[in-house]
C-alpha cells in the first residue's frame, strides 16, 4: 500500500518539477534525502570565484546563495558561517573547502558550489589552498540534513576523477551532470 502511494507521490512531483528522493524509515514514514543533487541548481553554482581570501570567497558564496533567492537575511547567514570558521576552519583536503552554518533565519537546508579559477588559501587540513568551494546554510533545529549533506559532500569528493571533472566543467549544467555520476 505505501510502495503504490510512494510510486504515486514521485509521478506527481515529476510533474510539478524534479522529483525529490526519498527514504522510508521506521513505520512506513518517509523522508526526503538531503544531497548535492536534490539542493543544487544551476542558479547556485559559479564557475568563476573571483575571491583571493576567505572571506572573500564566503561573500561570494553568499551573494550566489541570495541572487538564486535561497536566503533573505545575508548578515545572520554571514555571521553564522563565520562563526563557524571561527572555531575550526571548514578547509577539507584535496583543494576542497566546505564553509557551513547554522541560522534560525533558514528555514531548510540551502547550498551553492563555486569553482575558483585560482587556488585560495582556506586553512586546509592539508595545508593545501583550495577551488572547490561548497557552502550549505541549515535551520538551527534540523541537525539531521546538513549532517547527512556533509557527509555526502565529503564522500563524493574523495574521488580524484570527480574533483577533475569538476574543475574543468565549462557549465552548471556539466557540474549537475557530475554530481549525477
């Protein structure tokens, strides 16, 4: 009986838009999954970073983030990014950094990526400037989809081929295209 209304629920989606996918959990409830795929667009994606610090990469990651119209209030959400830099820097290894808060001004998880033509000290754990630039803002009361988020995030980019592809995508739509890989 759920898989009918489940198989129901995606054909409807499908035509209002890109269906989301979900996960059943305990009791026939489902839950929409959280990932890269399901966040972006191609209004949220930037193949150009012009930032030559972190702060400056931030910003610009901000302004993509209020361009696509995903936040409305760019200083809580500022703050709440820096706030988290502050306490322990979200430079990864492998050229990727992964700047993120927490703001009650967000209302559900909303993430952008950048690709910087120039490599950008982030304070990485490799010590290794970084290009890839992914920044996702969550509400402050759902801990679960910026955890699973990240987790993905941080999954999909330990593939030396995938970082690749992406650094010489031409389009948001060659990056979407990646991230369905």
């Amino acid at each position: 009986m759920h898989s009918k209304k489940f198989s129901n629920c995606k054909k409807k989606a499908g035509l209002l838009g890109p269906a989301i996918p979900l996960t059943k959990v305990l009791n026939g409830v489902y839950t929409v999954v959280m990932n890269l795929k399901t966040v972006l667009t191609k209004d949220t994606i930037s193949l150009h970073l012009k930032g030559t610090s972190k702060e400056e990469i931030i910003n610009e990651l901000l302004d993509i983030l209020v361009s696509a119209d995903k936040i409305q209030d760019r200083a809580a959400a500022y703050a709440a990014v820096m706030d988290r830099e502050q306490k322990m820097s979200t430079g990864m290894k492998h050229g990727i950094a992964i700047p993120h808060g927490k703001s009650a001004t967000i209302k559900d998880l909303v993430a952008c990526i950048g690709i910087s033509d120039t490599a950008v000290d982030f304070d990485s754990l490799d010590h290794e400037p970084c290009r890839i630039f992914i920044m996702t803002l969550s509400p402050l009361e759902k801990t679960g989809p910026h955890l699973q988020f990240l987790a993905e995030v941080s999954l999909l980019f330990k593939s030396s081929e995938k970082r690749a592809e992406i650094l010489k995508a031409q389009s948001s739509e060659d990056i979407l295209k990646i991230l369905a890989e």
